[in-house]
C-alpha cells in the first residue's frame, strides 16, 4: 500500500488519496480514502474506489443502477491493477457484488408473499404478484428492512 499510493498519487492527480476507516469515494471532494494496511483485499478496495471515480460515478437513481455501478467500478479496478501488476482475485469481486446482489433480493422481497418486486421510486418496492407495496431504507449500509405502505 504504502507503495502504490504515491504511483497513484502521482498518476491521478485529479484526485485526493488519503487513509481513513472505510474505503470510499466522495464526488464532491474528489476524495478516495483507503484503509492503509498491508491486505491484499484493502488494496483491492482501494482501486475500486478509484475505478468508482475514474467511471465518475457520482450518484444512483435505482438498487440496480447502484449495481451496474459497483460492477463498472470493479472492471475499471481491474483495468488499473494491470499497470501496477496486481491482481485483483475474481472470486473476491463476485462476493463483493454478491452482498449487493443478496441486499437487493431481500429489499425487493414482498413482505406479504415473498414474490418479488420492482422498484417504483428510490425507497419503494411494489408486488405485482399480491399489490402489496413496501418503503425500503435508502441507506445501503444497513439491513434491509421493508414496510408495507398503507393502501387506502
């Protein structure tokens, strides 16, 4: 780590690198902050949130365009970790995606009858099966709660 983000550093310097607690992009400040320790996987984080800022990705209107975006930045990872001989494990992208996979089947998961339904607005769900519609959080870092939305 300590060697890639100067070369990083010194290649993006649209962008502002710097450790914190939890990998991220923020659009506003062109920030990518990085857990600085020596594991494989804060490595791999760390370029995909560059991936994140390189697609210039900066917010999600649906569950599934967020999706479409964490796919999209893990491709640009990739992409980049070809120029500094890093390989980011494939096996470890698709449990990254798979949490977002398995928190939108539980978000779009109809309380009534366990079918599945389609997104109607940023934070509700609908069942085309039952007509039962349901509000979801729109924190992505949390459980995915669901609930039913009073129908007059």
């Amino acid at each position: 780590m300590e060697k890639l983000v100067p070369k990083l550093q010194a290649t993006f310097t649209q962008f502002i690198f710097m450790p914190g607690r939890r990998a991220s992009w923020s659009p506003e400040l062109k920030r990518i902050t990085y857990i600085n320790t020596p594991e494989d996987t804060s490595l791999w984080a760390l370029l995909h949130e560059l991936g994140h800022a390189l697609a210039g990705h900066t917010t999600y209107d649906s569950d599934i365009a967020l999706i479409r975006k964490e796919t999209e930045a893990w491709h640009k990872a990739t992409e980049v970790s070809l120029h500094y001989n890093i390989t980011i494990n494939e096996e470890h992208i698709q449990q990254c995606l798979d949490t977002y996979r398995d928190w939108l089947y539980k978000r779009s998961t109809c309380p009534v009858c366990e079918g599945h339904g389609i997104q109607t607005a940023q934070s509700a769900y609908g069942c085309y099966n039952c007509g039962s519609a349901w509000q979801v959080s729109a924190e992505r870092f949390c459980r995915p709660y669901r609930a039913l939305s009073v129908l007059h």
